[in-house]
C-alpha cells in the first residue's frame, strides 16, 4: 500500500501522484488531501517515526502561520510544532509518500524512487 499526503494545489505533490500512478501503478494507493483531513497530533508524531527526520523537517518554514505562530523562535517545543501542524496543516511538508513503513518527504520528487529500491 502506498499513501500520498497530497495537496492538489501543489505540483510536487501533483508529480508524485503522476509518478506513481506511472510508475507503480500495480500497487494499491491511498491519497489522502491532508488539507480537507488534517491528521491528528498522534498521527503526525507516527508519520514523523516512518520518515526518521528531525520535526522540523516537516515544516514549511514560508508559510504565514510559521511566522505568526512564531515557530522559528528558540525554545519552541516539539509538541507546540505538533499541535500547530494539527491546527494548520498548511505547515506540513507535501508531498509526503509512505510505502512499506517508510517514508520520504517528496521534495525534489526524485526522493520518492528510494522507497521502490
């Protein structure tokens, strides 16, 4: 099974689903528009976990909330990231491809392959 956090309005998250749906098409695929589903503060911490990246790396930095949250100041705990991803998922990263416990983070898209070898 493969999942795909996908944000239609994103052309990586769009090349990924292209890629896939090309290149793996055998296999059964789940995308899940994190925009209209954000996932929960449990759910994060476990993708976290198949990802194996510091929290951080989740984060869309650009974002308006990132700043207005005041994410990137010193001391900001992994929870207070957890939960603002939670309520503003805008702030994650897209797209995020899992497949067979593992996970990438599809940015450049070409990270996607490692998780076919």
């Amino acid at each position: 099974m493969i999942t795909i956090y996908h944000n239609p309005r994103c052309s990586k998250s769009r090349a990924a689903c292209t890629w896939i749906s090309e290149s793996h098409a055998d296999e059964p695929t789940e995308i899940v528009e994190y925009l209209k589903r954000p996932l929960t503060v449990s759910q994060l911490k476990a993708l976290r976990e198949l990802l194996d990246v510091p929290l951080r790396e989740m984060v869309r930095t650009g974002e308006t909330e990132y700043a207005d949250l005041g994410l990137g100041a010193a001391g900001v705990t992994d929870e207070a990231i957890y939960e603002a991803i939670a309520r503003h998922p805008s702030l994650l990263q897209r797209p995020i491809v899992v497949r067979d416990g593992r996970a990438v983070i599809g940015r450049p898209t070409e990270n996607i392959a490692a998780l076919f070898e």
